[in-house]
C-alpha cells in the first residue's frame, strides 16, 4: 500500500523536524500505516497528532480526523499549515466556495488531512461525498467522547460507526488522553474495530510529585492558595470550578501575590481569551486561575505546577489537567486541595446530570399530552422551571438533562433557553431506563473514585491514579505526599479524640450495615427530616451525638475511620436497580473498640473547625434548617428566601418563579456583589435584575454588614 519500504524516520525529520520518535508513536504510525486498526491512549502533549499525521503524508489521497471543537481545528489547520501540509476543516461556518474548494483539492488528490467535526455527519449530503471520495484513514481524536462511561460522552460520536459500516473496511485509528480499561473496550465495541492494537503510553511521569493538602473550610482555601503558590517558582496554573469561582479566587490573588495573575473562562469574550492564552504561552503571566475551558490545545512545556482549587468530578478529568505540568521533564507539582464541600457540590451536579428513570417517564408522559399536530399555531413551548411543578421536583437541573435527552430522539428542540415540542410524541418513551441507570451508576463510580484519591489513606497518590488507567497497580512512585510524608505518627488518642470517635462507631454499631454513610451524618448532625423521622432514626440515642460540628466534617470523620480499618462499607443494590451506594458497618476491630476492649494508637483525630462556624454564627441554625449544599450560608440562604416570599406576595406568582432552589443556593454560597456578578449566576438574567436584582443585592449586603 505504500509502495515500497517508507522511512518513517526520514519522514519525521524531513518534514516535522523532530529527531526521534517518541514512546509509542512508532509502533502507532506502523499500525495506521499498515491498515490496522489502532487505539491510542497517551497523555496530552505526548504527541498523538504525529500518530495520523505522518501517516497522512505517507499514504495517497487523505486521512478524516474526526474532532470535538471547531475552534481547535482552525489552529490545527493553521499549524499544519505552516508545516506545508494540505490540510482544512468544513463546518457550519464555512462558505461555499470554501467547501468547493476543499472538495476540489481532495479529488485533484492534493488534500492530506480533512478536520471536521462529529455533528457534520448528520448531513446527508457530506456522508454522500465522503462515500464517493473516501478517506484513507478515518481518525477519531478525543475518542473517550464516544463512550458513555467516559467523563465526556458526546452523543454525535455515536454516528460514527456508521461511517465505518459506509466505508467497509477502512481503517480506523482512535487517539484519547485519558480512558480507563472500561472506555477503551468500549469505544472499540462503538466503533467496530476489528481487533484494534492497544498503544498505552505515558503514564510514567517521574517529574510530578502529586500531593493533596486539606482545606477544610471556604478561607482554608484561599489561604493555602496562597501559601502553595507562594512556595513554588515559574509559571503555575490553577484550576476552579466554576466561573465565578475563578473571577472571585484571581481577584484575591491580585491583591495577594507578587506576580502578574490572570483570569481565563467561557464567559470572556473572544479576544480577551485570546489575549490571556497569548500572554501565557510566552511566559508574560505568573499565574493563571481558569476553569477546565483552558487547556485544550495548550501545550506550555514549563508549567510548574497545576493546582486544583476545586475537586473535579473524575479522575480522568483531574488527570487529564493536572497532567499538563512540567511536560519539559523538569520537576513540577500537581496539588488538589481536600475540601469536603466539594463532594457535596459534585454530587449535586451528579444528580442534575442523571434524572431517575421515573422522572423521565413523568417528563415523557406530560410532554406527550402537550404536544399537538401542527396547525399553524406554531410549536409548544416548554421550559424547565415551569415543569418543576407538574413534576414535583425542586431543581430544574435534572429536568433539563432530560429534556436534552429528549432533544437527541427528536421530541424537543431548543431555543434559547425554551424547549419546542415535537408535533407527535411516539407512545413509549425512547429513552431506556437501563442506560440511565448505568449512566448514574458509573458516574457515582466515578466521583467516589474521585473522592477516594483525595483521602488520606496508605497508598502511593500516583500509583492510585496510573492503576486507575493502566488497570493494574505498579510501584510507589517515592515523591507523592504519602510516599514523601511516611506514616502518619500515631499515638493514643486523647479523650476528646476518643469520644468523638465512639460517637460514630455507636451509631454505626447500632444500625449495622442498614444505612449508608449519608444517612448515618445525618443522624450524627441530629438533622430531623423525614426521611430519618419515618424511620424513627431521630429516636437513637447517637442522634445529634456530633449537632453543630458540621456534615462535611463528620464525613470525613467516618473516611478517617474507615482509612483505619474501624469501618467498612458494603455495596448494595436495590432489587429493582435504582438505587445503588453502599452500608456502612463495623469491622472486628471497631466492635472491639466500640465495646472498650481495646484502644489502637491512632494518627491525629480530625477535630471539627469550632472556631470557624462560631464566628460565622451560624452553626446551630445551620443544623436546624440544613441547606441542601454545604458551605451555603443559612442566614442568608433564610432571608434571600423570605425575600422570594415577599416577592411572591407582591406580584401574586408562586415564589419559584422568581428563582427556583438551585439559583437560591448559589446565591448563598457565592453571594454576587455586582449586576454583572447577579447576571452570571445560573438561572437569573436581565429580566430578573430588573424586577428584584437590586432588593437581592440590598439582602446581601445586609447580611455582610451583619457579619462584620
Ligand atoms: P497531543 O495531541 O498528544 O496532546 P500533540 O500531538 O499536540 O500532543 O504534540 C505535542 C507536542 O509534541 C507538539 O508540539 C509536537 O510537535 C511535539 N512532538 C510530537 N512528537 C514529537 C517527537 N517525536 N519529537 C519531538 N516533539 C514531538
Ligand atoms: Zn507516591
């Protein structure tokens, strides 16, 4: 097919001028070369473009990469470029006369490499000219995207085998960062390959040392922020999760550092992200805070160190960020910060991501006796908030994942933020239940695998991370912080210690492997709501045993004790497979030491942050009226609703309408100061500032003044 023997090398130095292969590339290129099909897992910055790239300059006619962003493709295209390699992306922007003339060059065979993006295969039209002008390799970047155990699932990738069964027998290669054993299978399933060559590279990375250093309060943050990127040299890049979470955290490194900081997200304006990404590639900023919008397509070789302000939802994910630090080989740190609100915040973007299949039902069943045949009347129109009601539920963001859900079947379509219904609804719903139970279920997986990492626990950081990847455990990697920092010192705990702990393991020994760890903080915090009182769980005599001292603390109490072999958790799964998590119960030796008859020597007890909420006050109210996310404060989470209340009064409209749940809580944890702050906020927007945008921000700082 090549005709005749190819010097890859030659290739490699002629026309990319790099004077060697790097780990897995050559044996990827030969693979692709060949006609084989091939998977490729190798970190970012590895250099996985060469793996169809060199083959597109070493084959006749030119290679299909299929890729998730169109903004990256044109700087692909850009690059390549400027290589002298043919290479050009269609998508909904082009014109015309581009499409001809991309068109024309591929049949004078003067085009090596097409980029395009999934969606382009929803037209008829380019499914028809890539049959009469087939690829010579058909290449699938970012593949995890097409599977929905991976972090990133991205329904249009699920098109893609058909291109394959168009195209019988061309070859396929599928190049991703990060995919556990799982994904890889199943992204060779999605795809049909046939009997694909596994390339897994890079997972040895000598020069990170990976660390987790707890932050168990909102001012721990920033402090150890600071303090983290005060002891570490050369450009750091530092990850939040939220928008607002960034703006807010670079605002306070401002005034806090020496050095230039910046600010990158989705929200600013293209040039001004143009101009951050410009004057971080050449060294100009010291420290950059963005959201995990940064970062594709970056490739800085000196970034020193990558910390992670806030938890993200995966190990892929982490990964995948973390791993762009000190791609020169030189020593660079990958640091998350342990901050228990953080699960809570992931688990509520969990649940908003994965509505129950009764809700679905629900959802399915009003819709279809809304919708009607078109008579000129034009579509209904659906939204999620108005659905809240009907549905009896309390956040819109389930409701919205599963009205794009709907969207994928073509039962809805969106606009703006409104949903039109389709003319006719089929009599069942298409969306099966069984997927969206493993859909939850893998990513619980996910997020507790997540959890897990950032607890203390005796095992090597990084070798939990690369077996997590490479799907089998290898050796300690000597430089992480349980590597570096040895055992924990242990020593008989002090009484205080002592009795905290017996509070838990009491509770735990009296509902042995009933409960999971979620009910049994809350029976600890002495919480009264019904889900505990129908059971008479409020009657137990450890009920409120740990009141005011906080959920996020007592669950990490309750890792403490099982990092120590005091507890243990089983799984379980309910019969008809919608629920699933696990029971917590008492392992031999915590029975003993529940009963008294031994006392271990045990590392320091962690100890709730009583100073802390008693300046803030509001600790016992907290405990009484539980805000569903942690670190929401309750004082004003109470008055930013009485404020709804009085809303409601005054314009005679039920209070959710003014803002639902979801946007009260993110109110009270990140109360906006400004307009533009109020608009970012999810769920408000300039209709909303003018009817009560102002009495918010009066409520607000109120509550601050009332705390100074
Ligand atoms: P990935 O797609 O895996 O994130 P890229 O393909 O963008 O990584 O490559 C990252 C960088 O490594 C690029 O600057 C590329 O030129 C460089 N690179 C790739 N292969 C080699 C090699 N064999 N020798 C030297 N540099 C290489
Ligand atoms: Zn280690």
């Amino acid at each position: 097919m090549t005709g005749g023997i190819l010097d890859t090398a030659e290739v490699l130095r002629e026309r990319f001028g790099h004077t060697a292969f790097r780990e897995g590339q050559r044996e990827a290129i030969d693979a692709c070369i060949e006609g084989r099909d091939v998977v490729v897992v190798m970190p970012t910055g590895a250099g996985k473009s060469l793996c169809y790239q060199l083959p597109a300059l070493a084959l006749p006619g030119y290679v299909l990469v299929v890729s998730p962003l169109i903004a990256l493709m044109k700087d692909q295209v850009d690059q390549l470029r400027a290589k002298g390699i043919v290479a050009a992306t269609v998508h909904s922007g082009s014109t015309p006369d581009e499409k001809w003339g991309v068109a024309h060059d591929i049949e004078a065979g003067r085009l090596k490499i097409l980029l395009v993006a999934p969606e382009r295969f929803r037209l008829k039209r380019f499914v028809q000219f890539v049959r009469r002008f087939p690829p010579s390799r058909f290449i699938i970047d970012e593949a995890h995207c097409i599977s929905q155990w991976g972090h990133d699932f991205r329904p249009d990738y699920r098109r893609l085998h058909e291109v394959t069964e168009i195209l019988d027998g061309l070859p396929v290669a599928a190049l991703t960062a990060t995919a556990t054993p799982d994904v890889r299978r199943d992204i060779a399933v999605q795809l049909r390959l046939r009997e694909p060559l596994e390339i897994l590279t890079g997972f040895d990375r000598p020069n990170l040392a990976f660390e987790v250093v707890p932050a168990p309060s909102k001012d721990d943050k920033l402090t150890v922020t600071e303090e983290l990127l005060e002891g570490t040299e050369g450009v750091r890049l530092v990850y939040a999760a939220s928008r607002r979470s960034v703006e807010s955290l670079a605002e306070h490194l401002r005034e806090h550092l020496d050095g230039d900081v910046a600010a990158y997200h989705a929200g600013l304006r293209d040039h001004e992200r143009a101009s951050v990404q410009d004057r971080f590639m050449s060294g100009e900023l010291d420290v950059l805070v963005a959201t995990n919008a940064f970062g594709m397509g970056v490739d800085k070789a000196d970034i020193r160190m990558v910390l992670h302000y806030d938890m993200p939802g995966s190990l892929e994910a982490y990964y995948q960020e973390a791993g762009r630090a000190g791609r020169d080989g030189e020593p660079a740190r990958c640091v998350l910060l342990q901050h228990g609100a953080d699960y809570a915040l992931q688990r509520f973007f969990l649940d908003g991501a994965n509505p129950s299949p009764d809700l679905v039902q629900r959802l399915f069943r009003i819709l279809s006796e809304r919708c009607r045949p078109s008579t000129g009347d034009g579509p209904v129109i659906v939204r999620a908030a108005d659905l809240k009601e009907p549905l009896g539920e309390k956040r819109d963001g389930a409701i919205d994942t599963a009205l794009r859900m709907f969207r994928r079947f073509g039962l809805v379509d969106l606009r703006g933020d409104e949903y039109t219904l389709a003319s006719e609804f089929p009599d069942r719903c298409p969306v099966p239940a069984d997927e969206l139970i493993e859909k939850r279920r893998r990513d619980e997986e996910r997020l507790s695998r997540m959890w897990d990492y950032t607890r203390g626990g005796r095992e090597c950081r990084f070798d939990r991370v690369r077996s997590y990847f490479v799907g089998k455990p290898g050796d300690p990697c000597g430089r992480c912080d349980v590597c570096a920092g040895g055992e924990r010192e242990r020593r008989t705990p002090t009484s205080a210690e002592l009795e905290r702990v017996q509070a838990v393991l009491r509770v735990v020994a009296e509902l042995d492997f009933r409960f999971g760890p979620t009910k049994i903080v809350k029976i600890l915090a002495g919480s009264r709501t019904t889900d505990l009182t129908d059971r008479g769980l409020d009657r137990l005599d450890g009920h409120g045993a740990l009141r005011g001292a906080g959920e996020p603390f007592i669950r990490d109490l309750i890792r403490f004790l099982e990092d120590e072999g005091l507890l243990e958790r089983e799984a379980f799964r309910s019969a008809d497979g919608t629920r699933s998590g696990s029971l917590l119960g008492l392992t031999p030796a915590g029975t003993r030491l529940a009963r008294g008859e031994i006392t271990p020597e045990l590392p320091p007890v962690p100890a709730p942050r009583s100073a802390r909420s008693s300046r803030r006050g509001s600790s016992s109210r907290a405990a009484k009226k539980a805000a569903p996310v942690a670190d929401v404060d309750s004082e004003l989470y109470e008055s930013l609703r009485g404020l709804r209340v009085e809303l409601s009064d005054e314009h005679g409209r039920p209070a959710y309408t003014f803002f639902s749940n979801e946007t009260l809580e993110l109110l009270a944890s990140d109360p906006p100061e400004s307009r533009e702050e109020f608009l970012t906020v999810k769920g408000l927007g300039e209709k909303r500032w003018d009817t009560f945008g102002e009495r918010v921000l009066a409520r607000i700082a109120q509550w601050r003044a009332s705390r100074a």
